[in-house]
C-alpha cells in the first residue's frame, strides 16, 4: 500500500478519544540501552502443545527483567508511555484517554478468550496496561509474560499492584521472541505493530509461539486514514508553518511503519503466517467541526508517538522568539475554523490450527 498521503499523521492514537498507546517495539533504531534476544530456544513441547512447566521458568528466569534501580534518564519509549503523551493535558482529557485505554483493553483481553490458568503473553506491554488485567484473569494457575523491547516500561510494570499470578517481564523485539514453537496459549497486543517496519515477519512469529488451537488479539490504529484538523486553510500562517510542520514530522515514521499499512494488510499478513481464522473488526469516526479549546491544546503540547517531539516543541525549535506569535495565531485558527478529524482502528482476531 502507498503511504503518505496527504493529511495522514504518524499519530499512536493517544489523543483524546481513541486510546492505542505504543508498546514500544520499534520500528527505528533500538535504544542504546536495550540488547535483543539470542535466536529463540529449543524446547521439546508435549501433547498439548506446551513443553514442560520447568522448562518455561528457567527460561522465563534467566532473561526477565528485575526491578533494579537505573541511573540516568528514562528511554524515549518509557518517557513517552510515562509522561509525553499526556503532556499538556488537562485531568478531564486524561481521565477521557485512561477510559478510552481500559476499553480497548477489554476488547483486545476478550478477544482473546482468557481463562484461568492460562499462559499469555503481552507483545509490546509498555507500562503493562494489558498484562496486568490478564493476571486478574488467568489467576494463580496461570501466568502472564510481558515482552518489550523497553527496560524501563518493563521496570515500571512490574512495579505497579498486580493479582496473584504470575508475571514476568522479558526484553525482546516482536520479530525474534526468545520463544519455543508453540508454548502460549494466547498472545495479546496493543498498538504495536505500528513499529514495525516488518510486519510480515512479526506475524509469522507469532504464529511460531502460539499452541495449536490457540489465539491472537491485537488493536492496531490505521494511522494511513487518519487525520487531525485537516482540510483546513492556513495560507495565512505560511511559510511558518511548513517550517515547523516540516521538523515536526521529520523522522517520525521510520521505514513508513505507521502509515504503510492499512487494515486488509494486516488480514492478509496473519492469514500468509498461516493462521485458519482471521476476523477484523475496523471502525471509523469522522468528525467535522471548530477545534474545542482543549483539543487544540492537546494537539499543540502533546508528543503524538515515541519518535516526535510536540509542535509546540518544534515552533520553539524552528522560529525561536517568534514562536509564540505563531502559536497563539495557529490556535486561534484551529478553535475558530472548521476542520476534519479522522480516526480508523482495527481489532483483528485470529487462531492457529488445531492440528
């Protein structure tokens, strides 16, 4: 599929509304502060699909993430799941966004079909919005293995009140799980394949992991058809705004992970991986309207994903004691002139084959 079309946004569909989040799994370099995986291990399975539960612990042990101190600053994905996307907003637009998260995390755990003594694994868990519901639900006989290619989102997952099961955390990249052939009896994400460049193998590996008869449930933004005040005309604030919009954007999509894709790819890239069963549920919501006050805000002090700064952020950069001026004059236009909002996500659920 094409990207960049005009008026789309590398957004990760934290703003107000919808509530997807990054899990952290890259689609640019790998922070400094993150080694990948060795090749996943080789581990005989027995009948029902899962090699033996002692296995699996020492496993799980010798690559999970501790909750040790760091030192020194938080890496860009933690910064962001911990603080930048809900810089600049106000407590009713983030109790919005924290109701907006909890529903599609009960769509994607549901979709999922968890149950007690369950062993699940949470693709790109960031802070562990998905893990640590799925803990309430596979209970003490089950366990919940958090996977991320960030140390400290992982770090402050585990830090954060849990049920009884458990939980362990792993840094891995969703391309090379440090995995046996089919050990999970569920696989769940959120948000994440919007990092990643390769799509097609992400999802073979998944397949690899996942028990026969077992099942996938993610929530993905279609950020190709997504838009925020579009169609509207800011001749007025040029060249500024070009300027800006220009350092705002740069480097924000590497290798079009976000905006490449559409949903009938991700159907036909989990039913190439060799998935029986692969259903998609899309949803569009368009709106046409003057920018409310707050949402405007949020689109001027928010940072949209992990590889942006916010607008504000880049004006400051680009037009130094000039930023204000333009700031003020752009709000002004967004609250005031009428503009197109657009915001498409897919939940896509699929299942291995019994056999």
């Amino acid at each position: 599929m094409t990207a960049n079309r005009e008026g789309c946004f590398p957004f990760a569909v934290e703003a107000p509304g919808w509530g997807g989040s990054s899990g952290g799994l890259a689609a640019g370099p790998t922070p400094a502060a993150v080694s990948l995986p060795a090749p996943p291990v080789s581990i005989s399975c027995d009948r029902a699909g899962r090699e033996p539960e002692v296995t699996w612990t020492r496993l799980v042990d010798a690559r999970r993430i501790r909750q040790s101190a760091r030192v020194g600053a938080r890496d860009r994905w933690a910064d962001w799941l911990v603080e930048g996307r809900e810089r600049g907003l106000d407590q009713r637009q983030i109790r919005r966004m924290g109701t907006a998260l909890r529903r599609v995390r009960d769509r994607v755990l549901g979709g999922g079909r968890l149950r007690q003594g369950m062993r699940v694994v949470d693709v790109g868990a960031g802070t562990g919005l998905l893990a640590l519901d799925a803990c309430r639900r596979v209970g003490a006989s089950g366990s919940v293995l958090a996977v991320d290619i960030s140390h400290d989102a992982l770090t402050s997952c585990l830090q954060l009140p849990r049920p009884a099961a458990a939980l362990n955390a792993v840094v891995a990249d969703a391309r090379a799980l440090p995995l046996p052939d089919r050990c999970v009896d569920a696989l769940v994400m959120r948000s994440v394949l919007i990092y990643v460049v390769d799509k097609a193998r992400a999802a073979g590996e998944l397949h690899r992991v996942l028990r026969p008869g077992g099942r996938l449930s993610i929530f993905e933004p279609i950020n190709s058809q997504y838009q925020w005040f579009a169609g509207l005309d800011l001749s007025d604030l040029e060249p500024d705004r070009s300027r800006v919009v220009d350092r705002w954007h740069a480097g924000a999509d590497p290798g079009e992970a976000m905006l490449g894709f559409d949903e009938r790819d991700l159907v036909a890239h989990f039913a190439d991986a060799g998935f029986d069963s692969v259903e998609l549920t899309y949803e569009v919501a368009r709106r046409r309207a003057a920018g409310r006050r707050a949402d405007v805000a949020a689109y001027l002090t928010i940072r949209p994903n992990p590889n942006m700064t916010s607008y504000e952020e880049a004006a400051r950069e680009v037009l130094g004691d000039d930023a204000d001026e333009h700031l003020i004059a752009l709000a002004t236009a967004l609250s005031e002139r009428p503009s197109t909002s657009v915001q498409a996500v897919a939940f896509l659920r699929a299942r291995r084959a019994r056999r």
